[in-house]
C-alpha cells in the first residue's frame, strides 16, 4: 500500500508530465520531475503550480503531513534515486519508451515500479525493455490529468498482481478513479472508444457531412454531455436494446472501418500543423487565445466535475 512518504520520479514535461507531477505532490508524495529539454523542465516549474491552483479549485486537499515537495532534475540519475515509482511520460513512439527503460535499468532496484502513461502501447511490449517486467505496468492518465479522475490501470504478460494492487490503490488514495483493463489489448479502453468516435468524426468532415464547428457542437452538447452523466453501457438500457438493435442492423455497415490515418489528419502533420502545440492544427490559435481556451476549459471541466461528484449544484 503506497503511502505519503512515496517518492515518484516523473519522466517527461510535456502535455501531461506536469499535472501528473502537481497531482501526485497534493497526494503528499516526493515528486522528482525530469525532461531531457532543460526548456521543458522551466516550463514545468510554472505549470506544476498552476495545475496545483487548478487542484484547489477542486477542492482537493493535502494530506495531514501536507503537500509533498517538488524538485527539477536535468540528469535522470538524480530523477530516479530512492524513487518507489517511476512514471514514464515520454512521446509515444516504442523506441523512445525503449530508450528510457534501457536508461532506467542500472539506475533501478529490481523492485521500483514502472508506470508507463503510454495511450495505448501494449504494456506486453514494453516489457520487452525493462528488466524485471513483473514491475513494469500501464497507468494511463487522461489529459489534462489533474482534472480528469479517472486512471486506466493495464498489466502486461508479465506484470506482478502485487504490481497492479499497488497502482490501484495509489491512485484510490490519491482520491481518483482507477480502472483495472483487464486484457493488455492496444489502446486499452479509453482510446479505443475515443479513437473509434475521432476516425468517424474526422470522416464525416472529410465527406462534407458536417463542419469542424458543427461537430464539436454535436458531439460535445449531445452524445458527450449525455456520456457524462450515463455511461455506454447504461446508455443502451435508457436508449432501449431493441432500438440499438435496429439502428445498429444498418448503421454498423456504414460506418468508417478505415485502418489507416486519415489525409486529413497525415496532411496538417506533415505541414507542422500539430494543433495548441504549434499554433495551429484544424483551428488557429494565437498564444493569447490558448491561455484563454486552457483557462476556461479548465474552469469548465472543474465545475462539471465538481456537480458529477455531487459538490455543487
Ligand atoms: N497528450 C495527451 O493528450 C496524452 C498523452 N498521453 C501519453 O503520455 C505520453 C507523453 O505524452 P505527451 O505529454 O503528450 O508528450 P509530449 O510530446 O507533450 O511530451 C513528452 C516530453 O518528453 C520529453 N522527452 C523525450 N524524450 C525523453 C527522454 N528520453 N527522457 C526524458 N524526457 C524525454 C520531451 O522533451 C517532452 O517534453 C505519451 O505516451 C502519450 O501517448 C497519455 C494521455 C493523454
Ligand atoms: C487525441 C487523444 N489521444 C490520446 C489521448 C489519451 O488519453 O491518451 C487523449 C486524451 O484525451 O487524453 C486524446 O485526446
């Protein structure tokens, strides 16, 4: 069973590396935060705190022993040392998470825990670079991952149920939601849905069906609004079996099946369109208008969760 006095290094400062930070440190953990781009790690220094502000909205306290410090690290070695767990954050790209196991490895108790936040890498691959693999697990936040509670846990072939237990019950304590996927399948849960809903949304606006504004509007104050409150699986009972079952006799075979990436997303990329990142992507955005959209968005995100918890409203 974690405790507060768990020291975590988080490998990683991009998107998601520093709410991960700011969330484990008001859970009263040690948190050794490192990224191979000294930029990365100064710009951590500010969005740890600020994911921090973004907790107090929440109301998400300390523990009695208080909030747990915080410390930059440009070299991993340092990063690691005396860490009880280690949360990989690094791109998703299979040689890169190679790479850091093959650095982790020396620097690493046999038993240290790897937590790969990877969006869909089987886990049994990755084991494939880390000694020890019992040890090496997924834990696969959402962004942005101070806000959103819930944390998909993933064994590998070869990962130790004590492994499991462990990530299970430090994410309960850090008061969020875990949810154990019980087959190591590529994209585990949460992506598959997501990606399945984002490969036909991008084809429907390929086709001319509808516009990016109106699929954001669609999706967002319709099914997604409604997902929040009811879950799929609820969903079919509310909506009725029989009318999915009719729906679904004719809507299955009409719907996106493509295996590969779409032109519409591969053309943006190659272009250096990544979207917030580069200032552009299916929409422009100047850096004033991404404080404003990640402001209100956290604003908005923090008080629909706020009502689902039953706090407000
Ligand atoms: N962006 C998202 O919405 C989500 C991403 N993820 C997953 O989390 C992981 C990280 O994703 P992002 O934060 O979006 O990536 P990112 O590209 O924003 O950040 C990655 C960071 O890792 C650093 N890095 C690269 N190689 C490194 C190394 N060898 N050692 C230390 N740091 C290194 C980079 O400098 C960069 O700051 C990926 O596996 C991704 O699939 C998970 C949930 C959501
Ligand atoms: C487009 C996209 N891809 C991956 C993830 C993830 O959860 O890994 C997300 C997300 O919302 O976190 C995402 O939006």
């Amino acid at each position: 069973m974690p405790d507060a006095r768990l020291h975590v290094a988080v490998i990683g400062l991009g998107t998601m590396g520093p709410g991960i930070a700011a969330t484990l440190a008001r859970g009263g953990m040690g948190v050794r935060v490192h990224d191979t781009v000294p930029a990365a790690i100064e710009r951590a220094r500010a969005a740890i705190p600020q994911a921090g502000s973004v907790l107090d909205r929440l109301g998400i306290a300390p523990p009695d022993s208080g909030e747990g410090a915080v410390s930059f690290h440009e070299d991993l070695e340092s990063a690691v040392a005396g860490a009880g767990l280690v949360i990989e954050n690094v791109p998703e790209k299979v040689e890169v998470k190679a790479a850091v196991y093959r650095a982790l490895d020396p620097l690493l108790p046999a038993e240290t825990i790897v937590a790969s936040d990877t969006s869909g890498i089987p886990i049994t691959t990755l084991q494939g670079f880390l000694s020890h693999p019992e040890r090496l697990i997924g834990m696969h936040w959402s962004n942005p991952p101070h806000i959103i509670p819930m944390i998909e846990v993933i064994a590998g072939r070869h990962t130790a149920p004590a492994t499991v237990s462990f990530i299970a019950d430090l994410v309960r304590s850090l008061k969020l939601l875990p949810v154990v996927v019980k087959k190591d399948v590529p994209g585990f849960v949460e992506n598959r849905i997501l990606y399945a809903l984002l490969r036909e949304a991008i084809d429907l606006v390929d086709q001319g069906v509808i516009d990016e504004e109106g699929m954001d509007t669609c999706v967002s104050w319709g099914i997604g609004y409604k997902l929040a409150v009811v879950g799929p699986m609820r969903l079919l009972d509310m909506a009725g079996l029989d009318i999915y079952q009719s729906v679904a006799s004719f809507l299955n075979a009409d719907l996106s099946d493509r295996k590969d990436v779409a032109g519409y997303v591969t053309e943006r990329a190659r272009a250096g369109k990544l979207g917030i990142k580069s200032g552009e992507g299916i929409f422009p955005y100047t850096p004033e208008q991404i404080r404003e959209l990640q402001a209100e968005r956290a604003r908005q995100l923090v008080a629909v969760r706020r009502i689902l918890e039953g706090r407000d409203g």
